[in-house]
C-alpha cells in the first residue's frame, strides 16, 4: 500500500493519537522553538496506515520558509541502505559472491596495506592479513576510515588529499586511486569502522552493472518504487523545495552550512554512495515500506526476502555488539546492544541498548541528523528529516523510540 500523506490513521495504526501528539510537542518545544534545529519532519507509519505526520519550523530560515511535507533534504548516510539493497541485487543475479576479493573488480587495490607507523607521505606498512572482501564493505569491516574522524593518522591522509570530496570535476575513479596509495587502519574483518566504504560499493555497482550509480539506482529501486525526488542533484524544479543545512557556531547558534539557493549539491559529478542523496520524507517513506513488505512495495518487489533477511542479520563476529568491536570513533548508532548487518545497524539487545525498538529491528541515519527505523515485530516505520550537522548534536533516535513506543495501544 502506498501512502498518502494527507491520509492520517492512527485508530487503523492501533497508535494512541493522543501520546503520538507528544512527539511534535517535543520536538517544538525542546528543539524548533528555542532555535536548536531550523525545522523537522516526523513520520510514523504501522500496519500500512500513516500514524502519525508533524512538520514543524522552516526548511529556510533565511527567507522564512516552512518545513512542508514535499520538502527535499540531503539524507547523507541514509543513502548507504539504499546503494546496499542496489549492490545485492547484483548478487541476486550471481554477478559476484560476497567473499570474492574486491580487487576482483578493482584490479589497483591487488596489494593492500596496513599502517603500522609514520604518516601520509611517508607510511611504514605491512601487508593484510587476508584481501579484503565485498562483504567487508557491505559491513564496514574494512579497514577503511573517514576524514571527519580526527583520529589517527589515516583519516589525517583523507583530508589531506581531500578524498571523497564532492568537488566540481571530482568523480568515484578519482576516490578510488586515492585509496590505493593508502594503507588501511587494519587488516580486513578484524574491527569494525564506520568509512567510505558504501562509496567503495557504489563504485563496485558500477564496474559490475557497466551503469553509472545514478542511472543504477534509478532504474532498479527509485523508479519502480515511485521516489521521483530521490537523487544526487536537485531538478531545477526540486530547487524551490530543497532545505537549507546548518551547523552550529561556538555559542550554539545556528548557522549556514549549505545554503538550498546556491547549494554544493547543484551539478556534481561525485556520486557518493555512503552520503550523497538528496530525498524527501514521502520517498524514504516508500523505501521503508518497501523493507516492511520484506523486500517488496505492492506488486513491486525490489529484492527477494531471503536476501533482505540476510541483510538485516547482525554479521559481526560471534555476533557481537559494535560496542566490543568497533574503533573508538563516530557512527550514525550508539554501539551497545547493536549488530551490524549488510548496510544496516541492527537492534539485537534492546535491554543493552537502552531504547525499546525491538530485536530485530533495523536502521540507519545521516549526518545531518536525518533518521529512520524499520521494526518487522511491530510492523512500523519511522522517518525523522531535519538538517543539522552533525547528528552527534542531540539523541533525536532515542528520544524519538521512547515517544513512538510509547504511543503503541
């Protein structure tokens, strides 16, 4: 069932209309009134019915426009599920295995390294343990880093060589001859970080389909699904809809990050598939509603159920937490009592994690603080957009969780 937006039914949702009120009040009064965010969006949908929809604040506080429902916001890392479920239809078609080598598809990666010492130019090295995999991407097993960490030599050498940056002229080619003069932060599958490896899979979707990531994407999971405001650049007409992005300055007051009427996202050539989509909120909707109809939207089925099942698993070793796992460093998840899977986090210990989303459930975010959660027990989906960077700023995941369970009849 595809939702309309303006068809809202909590009654048919078995959600408490009056507790799910809770969450725009919140969301107002903690965070849009005070000028901590410019504005937000909240969607909760359960048993193919529209739950709940809050719009609140502007999309452009510099000429005074409101959030709307068909506003566009850059979803950034929201964009990695996608180009994962677009990868794995690939491996529905046989056209690669999950452990075969990535330098099966990037002859220049054939010798990796690992750092052991010194920094970029002169990195002392030592060969991997094992090549790294396809599924290391899909997991961010790795060994590949981001520069925004601030941590360690290696993400120091990313922003010196201004890698993955979304420059006029700058293109996945160029991101990937850059990494293979760079050495890893560890041998593959033996830690988990959070990295440019969705970038690396967008790239494999296009050695491996001969179609470039936006033509991909397009025709095997935004047509089929109807999300004609998905994409990596603004149409002209999107331009007039397109939210302003803010950051905050040293006294905590929101300023311009990038502004929606002379945007970087205008005409770029770098298709980022860890970061770079631009979406609304009845879009992503689709694709949740999508992964809710385990692999299918209706008549139309994007991938097959036990692909989906495997994806969702949590595939770190000995099924581990990130917590045990994981580099100490930023990731769009807290890391106790969360797995990670082929492109998504995954709930599998909520008394750990401390927010109630059930086992099972499974999610992701972006950097501008822009969330979504998919829980099959509870046949809900929830899509939060806004734009503040980055989304470490506040806990919208979990306070959100507490308001929207505890709005369940």
């Amino acid at each position: 069932m595809i939702l309309d937006l303006q068809q809202l039914n909590p009654a048919g949702a078995r959600m408490n209309e009056a507790r799910l009120a809770r969450i725009g009040e919140h969301l107002e009064t903690r965070y849009v009134k005070p000028g901590k965010i410019a504005g937000c969006l909240t969607a909760v949908v359960r048993k193919d019915n529209l739950a709940y929809l809050h719009v609140a604040g502007e999309r452009d506080r510099e000429r005074s426009l409101p959030v709307g429902n068909d506003t566009v916001f850059r979803i950034y890392s929201m964009t990695k599920p996608v180009t994962s479920i677009a990868l794995m239809t690939l491996w529905e078609r046989g056209l690669f295995t999950l452990d075969d080598p990535v330098s099966r598809f990037i002859p220049e990666w054939e010798d990796l390294q690992v750092r052991v010492g010194g920094s970029w130019p002169e990195f002392a090295t030592r060969a991997v343990d094992r090549p790294m995999r396809i599924r290391d991407l899909l997991t961010h097993q790795s060994g590949l880093t981001y520069d925004f960490m601030y941590a360690t030599n290696i993400d120091k050498a990313y922003r010196e060589l201004k890698l993955a940056r979304a420059e006029k002229g700058y293109t996945l080619q160029d991101m990937i001859e850059q990494l293979a003069m760079l050495p890893l932060e560890f041998s593959p599958g033996e830690r988990w970080n959070y990295s440019v490896a969705s970038d690396v899979v967008g790239y494999l979707i296009e050695r491996i389909s001969g179609q470039s990531l936006p033509e991909f994407l397009r025709a095997v999971i935004f047509e089929p699904l109807g999300m004609t405001d998905t994409g990596f650049s603004p149409r002209d007409d999107q331009l007039e809809r397109l939210a302003s992005c803010y950051t905050r300055d040293s006294q905590k007051r929101l300023v311009l990050q990038d502004d929606a009427q002379a945007s970087q996202y205008v005409g770029r050539g770098f298709f980022s598939g860890g970061g770079g989509l631009l979406s609304t909120a009845s879009d992503y909707l689709r694709f949740c509603q999508m992964l809710l109809g385990e692999g299918a939207l209706g008549e139309t089925r994007i991938i097959a159920r036990k692909t989906l099942e495997l994806m969702v698993a949590n595939h770190l070793p000995n099924n581990a937490d990130l917590a045990s796992v994981a580099m100490a460093g930023f990731s769009e998840t807290h890391h106790e009592g969360v797995g990670f899977g082929l492109g998504f986090a995954s709930k599998i210990d909520p008394v750990r994690n401390g927010y109630p989303a059930s086992r099972g459930s499974y999610y992701w975010g972006g950097m501008a603080s822009t969330l979504f959660w998919v829980d099959p027990l509870e046949d809900l989906a929830v899509v939060f957009m806004t734009q503040l960077i980055p989304s470490s700023t506040f806990n919208f995941r979990g306070q959100l969780e507490a308001l929207v369970y505890a709005a369940m009849d």
